[in-house]
C-alpha cells in the first residue's frame, strides 16, 4: 500500500511540476507578458501550497479517504483544460485546478503513508516523500517527450496518468476505510471489555 500510494505521489507531483516546463510554449502561443507567467506560477503554487493546511485541518477533523481520487481527477481535468486554453483565464483556470488537486491529495495521502508504515514511520514516510520527488524530477524529462514535440496539447496526456493515479487511489480508499473500520472495532471491544 505504501508503494501504491507513493507511486500515486510520483504522478501527482509530475502533473504540477509540468506547468513550469509549460511557461515557454503558452508565453509564446498567447503572447503573455513576463507578469502574466509570473501569475500562473503564483495560482499554481498559492492554490497548491497555502491550500494544504485548510484541507489537513479539515481532514483532521474527518477522514476523507476518497478526496484523493478526486483530487487526482481535478488536476487531470486542469491539465486537459490547460492543453486546449486559448485564452488566459482560462490558463489561470486550469492551473488552479492542477493545484487544487494537488492541496487535496497531500495531507490525506500522507495520512495513508503514515497508516501503512505501521511501526517504520520515518521509512514510511521516506518512502512516500521519494514518490513526490521523482515525479518533480520527470518533469525535463517529460518536456522533451511531450512538450517539444506536441507543444501545449501534449499537456492533455496527463489526463492519462491522472486518471491512472485516481484508480489507484480508489483501491488505496478501500483499503483505508477498511482499516479504519477495523481499528473501530477493536477499539469499541477494548471499551466494552472495560465496562465489564
């Protein structure tokens, strides 16, 4: 499980750090100023990263386990936007989305890495911080397989892995909440077990 969800890490990770390998081609196919690259860098970071503490509060409060997926399927539908986007704010639009999707996974993924390293959290976690890292690493990579060649519409084959990570995720919820149900269960028999 945990090489599930750090493989899902990789993915979402390679899905945001394209957007920065995207700047040439959608500075040149839309004539955008070096101010208007500059605020796609700050939606797509700000929604990404200021985001996170908002939804780990609130998952702190309820496990979600299901939001991944989801979130996993904004930021393909952002990527798909982004490919098609001749207009700005439309660009906007879909980054936002890459790094809303983005905010949503983090603090519930790392709640299933931290469950699924059972008594090796420090592994676990390591484990899961070198999923998100390669994925950031793909990025040059993926610009010379897919942005030189395809320009702004390759950035639509990201719907694939997206899609791919969220069927993952899927299967990575019902694991969880089948965990949970367990942990639930016993807790409630220890409980019962002191009444009596």
């Amino acid at each position: 499980m945990l090489f599930a969800i750090s493989l899902v890490h990789l993915l979402n990770d390679s899905i945001q750090a394209v957007i920065p390998a995207l700047l040439p081609i959608l500075e040149s196919n839309l004539a955008l100023t070096y101010t208007q690259v500059g605020i796609i860098l700050l939606i797509v970071n700000l929604t990404s990263s200021v985001l996170q503490p908002v939804v780990g509060y609130v998952s702190d409060r309820k496990s979600r386990p299901y939001m991944p997926p989801i979130a996993l399927l904004i930021s393909g539908l952002g990527m798909l936007a982004l490919a098609l986007a001749d207009q700005y704010y439309v660009v906007l639009l879909a980054v936002a989305c890459v790094g809303i999707g983005s905010a949503v996974f983090h603090p519930e993924a790392s709640r299933v890495a931290h469950h699924a390293s059972g008594p090796r959290r420090g592994l676990g976690q390591s484990i899961f911080q070198v999923g998100g890292n390669a994925g950031q690493a793909l990025a040059p990579l993926m610009t010379i397989l897919i942005f030189q060649p395809l320009g702004q519409p390759g950035a639509m084959w990201f719907l694939v892995p997206a899609a791919a990570a969220s069927a993952v995720l899927v299967y990575v919820a019902i694991w969880y909440q089948g965990q949970q149900r367990a942990r639930k269960a016993v807790q409630e028999a220890v409980a019962y077990s002191f009444k009596q």
